[in-house]
C-alpha cells in the first residue's frame, strides 16, 4: 500500500528554511517541512532562572504554541483558555531539552535563550520541525553572541534535529504527515545529535503494542533522516566547526 | 522635521498582501503595512454564541494575538501567564466590531466567522493592519460559501479599513509607525466603510490634549489613507460590486 | 420623536455629588448622573509601579467594578469568574488614561493615585461618570496631599470631565440613558479639558455608520455638556485655580 | 478599661436601615451598624442550582465583597487578583446558610434567591451586619413574589439576625468594631432566630482560649443583640406575622 | 433510635495512631478515626511569612485535600479544576488557627511549620480527625528541634484535639460518621485544649435551629469525647510534660 | 563502582502491594517499589468523554499527583498554585496512554474508567510505579463489573507494567531509584506488555546523548525488569488468562 503521500517509506518531505523571516529576534527562521510550517525564534536573555543563579551556567528553555487556524478546524487559542494544555506542556519541555544538548551552557554564561516555536502550518510532524528549525535559530542567535564580541568563542556542541517514525500496515515509515500521524499504529519522535547519538526517544503505540525488531526498524529509519535533516542545518552554517 | 522614516506627513507606508498565505483557513491573508506584519484568517462556524441563537442572523467576532518576539523586546506569552491582557481584550473587540460592519448579519444567516490576527511582526499600527487585512479574510471566507452555493447572494456590505494618525510636533501625521507612536502626542485609531463613513474613533492625547481643529485634520488624513487602502482590498476582488 | 426620558436632545441628566461618601479613601465621592451611581475613590499610594522607579515621576491608575445588582438583570461577580472582562479592562484603561491629563506626573512625585470606581446603579453612561466623579475624588486626594504638607505646590493641569453622545433617528442626542444607549445607531464618549481640548474621543457605530457631519454635531454637543460638568466640578472647589 | 468606642459591654452601636437603597433589586438595604456599612441585595432567579432540579424546592445563596477602599488600607480587587480568598468563601457560605434558616425552601418552589452583600465600609463585623440586612432584603423580594401573585402565601419561618460577641480584658463585650475586633482574645459570631435559638455559633480564640463560663456570658449577650436586632428587623415589616 | 453504627450517644469511633508514616516530613501521622483515615505531616521552614518577618515568633498555616476517591464517588481534583473550593478554605483554616493554640510562637522562633493534612478515606469528621492528627505530627516535629539541638526548651503549651457532635432525632451524639454527618439537623465541631478550654467552636443547623440547651449538652458531649482523645495524643508521647 | 542502595545493575527493588488499600474505589491498590510508595485506585463512570460518545467504546483515563511532603523538600500544592504542571500534565498523559494498552475499550462499552495515582512516597520511579500498580487496581474495578454481571465477559488484552532504566557510570542499571536518578546520565522509562512488546518508551539524555548500543541495553534490562513485575501483577489475579 503507497503512502497517502505517494512518499516511499524512507523520504523526508521536503525541507525548507527561511532565515532570519523576522528582524527583531537574535535568531529568526521559518522551517517548512512539507505542509507543516513553524516560525522559530531564540531571544537572548542576560540572566538566568532563579534556580541556576550564580553557577555560571546558562540556560536554554522554550514555549511552543499553535496559531489557531493552523489546522484543519479551527482550535481554541489557550490564551482564551486561560492555560496551556498537556501536550503543549509535553512538547515544550521536549524541544528545551533537545535544544540544551547542542549547547555547552557552561560555555554559554549567565544567560538565557528563549526558544519559540509557533505553528503557522500543521500537517503533522510539528514537534519534530520545531526542534530542527530551533537548532538554526539557536545558532544564529550564538553567531550574534559572537560576532559582537560578548562570547569569544563558539559553545557549540552539537547539531540537534528531531523526526518522527511510525508503523503503519506493519512497515516502518519515515517523517509522518497528518493523515498518517492520525492512523499510524507507533507514533515515534526521535532527537539526535551530529555524531548519532541520541538525545530524546519517544515512542508511543496507539493501537497495538510494538515488537523489538519494529523498535529496531523505526530507530534505524530516524538515523537516516535525522543525517539529512543535520546535513541541510550544516548547509547553513557553511564556516561552522 | 522629516519623520524618522522619511516619509511626508501623508504617505502610507507600502502595503502587500499575500493571499492565501495557509492552506486550511476560508480566508487567509498576510498583510504587511511596512514591517508590521498580520497573518489573517477568517473561519466559517456553522453555529453562533447563545445570545443569538433562534434569531436568524449570524455574527463576525475576532481574536488578536502577538507572537513573544513579534516586538523588538520578547514579550511573555498570554497564554503562560494565563489570561489575556486588557490591550489584547481591547484590541479584539475593535476588531470584531469593525468588521461587523462589512457584512449584513441578516443575510450571512446563523454562522459565525471568527477572525484571528496574530502579529508576526510588529513596528506600529498592528491593530488597523490586522483590520484592513482580516476585511479580505472575510471576503475570501463568503466567497468560498457563495462558491459552495451556501449562500445564494453575497451579504457583503462594505469594504472597511483601518489606519492610524497622530500629531507629531504640532502636525498630522499618517500611519504611525512604532518610533514615531511611541513619541507622538496623540494617537487616533480611524475605521471607515468604503462609502466614507465612520465605524469606529478612537482618539487618546498621550501628553498634551488636542484641539478641535487638529482633530479636524486628523480626520481628513485619515480618510485619505483609508480611500487607498479600500482601494488596494478592492483590487483583490475585481468582480465585486 | 421625543427621547425616551423627555428631555430634548442638548439635556443633560441631573448631577449629584456626595463628598466625602466613605471615611477611609483619600477622596471619595458618590456621584449621580441621574440614575446612574458611582462611587469614585481616591488612594494615595507612596511608590510607583516598576516601569516608572527611581524617575521622579508619579502615575494615576483606575479600576472599575459594577455591583453584581447595579443592572436590571443579575450580573456575575467578575471575581466569582476569575477574570476581568473584556469591557471591565477597556473601561478602566480609559479612566485611568484620562485622569492622567488632569496631574502633571512630574509634580506629583513618586506616589500613585489608585482610582477606584464601583457602580452601585446604573442606568447608561457608567464610564464618563466614573470619570467625572473620579476627578473630583482625585482632586480631593490631592489636596490632603497640600494640607499635610507632603505637595508645596498644587499639581493640578486641568479639570477632565466626560459625557456620552449619541446619533438616534439621525439625530445627535447627548447623555444618554441605558434605553438610548441600548438602541442609538452610534455611541461615542468623549473626554475633555476645562479649556475644551480633547483627551479621548471613543465612538463606535453599532449599526450604520456615521457621517463627518455627525460626528461633527457630536462634538459640539459633548463639548457643551463637558462645559456645564467641568463647571460642577469647579463648584466643588472654588478656591482652586 | 471603657471600649474604645466608649460603649459599654453590652451595647449596640447605632443600626440604620435605608430601604430601597438601589432600583433594580427585588430586596436592595443599606445597613449600617456604626461605622460598617453594607449594601444587601436580593435577586429573584426562575430556577435552582443543578443538585436541586426538580425536587421542587428553593435555594438561598450569597455572594459577599468588599470594595477596595472600604477599608483603612486599600485592599486590591479580588477580581484583579483572579480569585476569592479564604475569608471571602467563609464569609458567603456563612451568610447563605444563615438566611436559609429564614425561608421554608419548600414552599419557595423552584427558585433561587441570590444574596449580594457588598461592604462599603469596614468598621468591624461585616459578616454580622450583611445577615442582619440581607435577611431584610429577603424578605423584600419574597414581599414582592406575593404582591404579584407569584407565591401565595408566605414562606418565611424566622427573622434571623446576627451580631459578634468577644472577651475583652476578660470580660464579654458585644459588637465588636474594627479596633476591639483586632485586639480582643476571643471573636465570635452568632446568628439567631426570631425564637431565640442558634442557626450558626462559630467562635475562635486568637491568644488564649477560652472557659466554658466565657462560652455562656458571650452567648447571653449576643442573645440580647439578636433580639434588639431581630426587633428592628420586624419594625420594618409590620404587617408580617 | 439506635444510631447506624450500632454505637450509643456518648461512643468515640476507635482510634489508631501510625507514626511515622513517611519519611521524610518532621512529623508524619496517619490517623484512623473509624473509617476516616487523615495523613497528617509537619513540615519546618526555617522562615516566616512577610507579615511577620523580623519579629521573632514563629507561624503554623496548614493545607488540607481529599483525594479524589477518598469519597463514596469520586471527586474532581481541585489542582485540575484549578481552584481551591469553600470548604476547602475553611478546613484549612480551622485546622491552622487551632494548631496556633498548641503552640507558643514566640518559644519557637522565626520558623513556620506546614501542616498537611490529606484524606485518604473519608467517613464523616475529616476536618475533626485532622487536627487531632496533625497536633501529634506537630509534637514530633518540634521533638525534633529539640533533639537536634535547633530548640532548647520545648514550646508546646496545649495539647489540642477535635471531635464533632450534633443533634439526631433530638438527642445529642458524639463523633458523627458520614451516615450521620449528612442526616443530623445540627452538626458541630469543637476544638479544646488539654485544660478544658475551647479553641474553636463552630456550630450549624442545617435544617432546625437548636436551643440555648441542646448547645450545652452537646458541648459537654465534646468536652468528654475530647478528654479521651488527648489522653490518647499524650499517650504516644510519655516523656511531655 | 557499586550502586548507592548496593543492588546490582540488574536488581530489582523489592516489590509490596496491598489491595485493597481503601474501600470506596472499584480498584484500590497501594505499591511499593522500595521507598517509592503510591496509592492507585480505578473509578467506574458509567459515561464516556464527549468525543466518544455513542461510539460504543469505553476509555480509560487518568490523574497523577504527589502529596506535598511525598518528597525531602515539601513541594507546594498544584491546587494551591491553581494549575498543573508540565511534569504532572506528562505523566497524567503516560499513564492513561499505557493502561489503554491493557483493555479491549470496545469490548468494555461505553463507561470511563478513572485512575488515580497519588504518591504517599518519593524515592524516584513514580510513574512507572504508578503504572504497574494501577493496571491491578484497574483490573480489581474489571472483576468487579464482572463479579456484578455488568460484563459477561472479560475485556482483558494484557498485563502492562513499567519501569525506568538508565546509564549510571556508562553503565546501563535497573530502577533508579531518587539518589540514582538525578545523577544518572541518560533516563528512560519503558512500559511493556505481557507479550514482550513495548508500550511506550521515553529516554531522555540529560547530560550526555547515549548511543545505540546503549539504548539495546537499557531496553534489554527494562524487559528483564518488567517480566518480573508482569508476573508480580498475575500472581495478584491466579485464576484470570
């Protein structure tokens, strides 16, 4: 059975970024990964949360939101709402601890970045293009940081990008749009480093349980995109170590 | 005194607009007045608010929102800190109501269309760019139900657009942008229907009062303003009355 | 047609004021516009928010509340809801931002004067009542301040009233009663100076739109209504410049 | 050691009833015990609260606020602040379940009273004097279910009224205001029907506790209260039975 | 009339003391009153709160909540709801007000200890069980001070303990169950320390006032059933004074 | 280098239910994997979330909280703060997700099943604890529908369990438990069926990222791990399949 997408099991979306798409913020891209459109921004902060003050240590968090016709019916906006949700939660607390893994933030100083993720667009995947069009954003703002002389050299660690994998019709396919998302049996997001590690895995089965060796499949799935996805942030960073 | 932008007193800054700029919306429109940039969408709700139930009619209500680093300083979202703030309240209600006056409620028929403008970008007039660009959501949005044969005449009243003026050392000026609002001894706020007429005025001294005649010739600028503006939006719908 | 109350178009509804109303608050004024009552307060506050610390200058803030029985049908505590309304937000940034033109902020000194202003029964025109009666209570506060020496001279700038005006059966009507206020084809607040310049000028056409003529009569009959209040208000303290 | 006030232990201070104080409210009283005054509204609502549907009987509720300068400090809204403290619960469940002994739920029929007490100033026993007014407006409003046929006869069983007691210096004093209140060892608030017996007792010692002796003398005086109260109560209403 | 449980008039539920039952608070209790089962800890903070600060006493403030199937049907978690109920409030408050008397606050010095008192099951006198579980949990925590050295001299004054009692069928009747609770006219929560005085009473008719007599015979109920109580408090602890 | 508590990297900690823990709950049940103690019940609500209804299905859902002394510092209180956090929001969407896993939702028709999870106890692993021990409260409140004939026959699927795993010194351990998990340098928590396959599986690097070899060996352990709690649970239900 051909994916919805006429997509073979193995191909990403196509992936496009536009940099900086806003002037004011330190790091400003707009990832579209197929449908899905994220406008990603890193702010700079000279102080860090009350928790870390003193240390010498900085920081990296994020927020993440859905402009509410970013999907197919409209949602309501949280702001209405008066709270943000579980999965807005889930999500943000993901893409800041992916985000903290690309950085040495001994190296970074006292300060914070301010992560944000909005979605224009929704077609699946957008956690995952969150957290690859941040690491872009994320860099621009360091690049910023050095170019006017307040860090004298790079905290960089590592490139950091996000996938998602599924099962669908006992197959493991790569980078889920939205009507695969809504059917898949296995919805996996996978966040890896430039030397294939991994910093996030999270699987979840919807329907049925899922075996090791699909376990196996989807990781190995994940890495080849993931190596795409860091080839093309490395393309924009060509003097980047 | 030039303006900081080099602009003459009674030149708008350019408009564009992108249409459709998403995919899901029944209107979707970017507007850009300057670097203030809107995203627009109008959505089609087959239902409205209790309070109108049972009566035929239909009713236009909107929302308004600021991405965090939309401003030159990150702003916390509305949403984290759990309720909406009283400029957001007031600007959505100016919104909604402006927009009312584009469509006969009668003939739209017990449907709700809920606009949503959120800024992107933000350098002065984010709340008459949001006004002027959700009129053209709004239009895309009853245009698809005439398309669709929902609605079997168009209830479209007016073109209404929105523009700022203010006095800047003693002289009217068109279409603040953020250097010269947060500067200028008044601001006022004009909405007007393509017939030249008044929907809303909202005219706040931030220093010193102003007199009659400066209102006077706040008015006329305004009006002039607007004529270009309902002029661009009917440009986008040749076929329109 | 006759208005509903009787009287002719340039009426303005009987005024009463009662001063002090409460013992503790700074000033405090109960004031009747016909049926409509407010209690203005006036409290004395010896520090400023942050955004203006360590400047030298003062701030005048409102808030504005509406007794739960103040309206001929029951209306929710916007405490017991959790939040403040949409109008409730409006309004007091309105009152708030109109009796700043009544101080200079410089002369005043770091100290905040907090408005408080309740609606115990309310009948139309609550907002530009609420005004009215709070310049007196603020003038009031202010004059402690000279008595006890704390000010060595009076900050005063301007007497600040405010009056609604009206376009029903094409005709302007100023001040109007809730029946008016319900069914005039537009409703416009205005605030000014006791030497006639404008502060805010608030009008919004809830069905048809209004003319440059219209708004023009409006004007004048505001002007003439604020004339006759600001003179009231003077009564109340004739030996202030 | 005289009272403050120079009351003696068992003396009232001056109670006026000004009635209606407001035009909308089926029961609308102004009370004043001394310095504390409250103004009492009752609401007539066509229906009961969910865990009452179709039983066939009445409820009785109460909302209870302070406005923000009633007191000598200025206490921010509860509103603004988004939710209703401790006291304010304490103080609404206390007064609804007071003028709930008042009525005979039964013969009210599906209806809800709301009960509104709002306090203009605070001079001690707040909660005290918005039972003792409220029951007053109460029976307004069920006065004026039965002179428009709504209700046939009467449901009122009891005048309820309610009064502080506290030991001061080791003696029972009664009504307490606002300096005695905040000094005394021992506050306690008694409410009372027309036949003499308890409907609520609730009595706390803030320094030391108190004797079993203490616990008789304050419940003799505020027997004493209760029936001048209950006395000045029914002087108002002098054709009920 | 024998009562549900088989109990007569004058009967305590039996009483079971767990100490510790966790490990980490200072002081942690879970205490069985029939089938009502409170866990009750102390926590110490080694400041006050700003109310308080830089006067060199101390503060105990206590939290109460149900879990959710603590109940015959479950009920809603107020953290999801967002909001802490009434009588949530009011228990809370009550149990710190009577935990106050047990202590002398100057003795302890700038420190506040945190009563929590959580539900496990309820079966009628949670609020009751709690303060007589927590004022053994407090006892261990200052136990603590002392052996540590923090304290040199105990500051306890009051062994303080609670019961309610109520009027059923006419008759007086200790320590109600939840049969009871919702069936008895009158239903009354007393709090007295070890020398026969009364910290708190709290008596409310739900449906028949009660008289001047059945007060005193359900007061003289309480004083016994509290007798009992504290000497099964001083029981676990043979050493204090 | 030993592990703190001195187990060996692939030793469970010891395991103790007690079922059931209270009586009100279809299912009760408290765990203990060593200090880790958590209090899980299963509530039957004969009504589905309004997304579901009239489908036929049945869902399970569920709560998680932590007794504020639960842990070495006292936490505040969700409801004292008004809102859920992050981490709870997570875990609350973990658990429900996995003990979806355990039953047929068709087969168990249109009722909701509630679980809630609230820690006595913190030792690290509560919401793997949390899950283990709810799938046999949730299997308790099953044989209850059974027991009564509300369900004629079993919608049982699978035994699931939970457990974390981790790398501690590069080396992959079983069941951290606090003092192991806040060092550790990757966390993973895997839930899995009786069958052997995954449920859901979340690692999380927080210092270091871990790469494949170590992600074969957390989950290998894990597997280890959860088929000894797996035949814990069964040893609870002899006689089910």
């Amino acid at each position: 059975m051909p994916r919805p997408s006429g997509r073979d099991a193995q191909t990403l979306r196509p992936v496009e970024i536009i940099r900086p798409f806003t002037k004011y913020a330190e790091g400003s891209v707009l990832i579209a990964c197929g449908d899905t459109r994220v406008l990603c921004t890193a702010s700079i902060e000279d102080k860090v949360p009350p928790f870390l003050k003193g240390q010498g240590r900085g920081w990296v968090t994020a927020e993440y939101g859905m402009l509410p016709r970013s999907t197919q019916e409209r949602m309501p906006r949280e702001a209405a709402k008066g709270k943000i949700g579980g999965r807005t939660h889930e999500i943000q607390r993901l893409i800041g601890r992916s985000l903290r893994a690309a950085v040495d933030l001994e190296a970074l100083g006292e300060r914070t970045v301010w992560i944000d993720c909005d979605v224009l667009q929704a077609d699946g995947g957008t956690r995952t293009a969150s957290i690859t069009g941040a690491c872009i954003a994320l860099a621009d703002a360091l690049q910023g940081l050095l170019q006017r002389g307040v860090l004298t050299h790079n905290p960089w660690r590592h490139w950091v990008a996000a996938v998602s994998v599924g099962i669908r019709e006992d197959e493991a396919i790569l980078d889920l749009d939205y009507a695969e998302d809504s059917t898949a049996e296995v919805d996996m997001n996978v966040v890896m480093t430039d030397d294939g590690r991994f910093v996030e895995v999270q699987g979840t089965a919807e329907g049925a349980a899922f075996s090791a060796a699909q376990m196996a499949d989807m990781l190995l799935l994940a890495r080849r995109g993931i190596d795409r996805l860091i080839a093309r942030q490395k393309s924009e960073f060509p003097h980047w170590p």
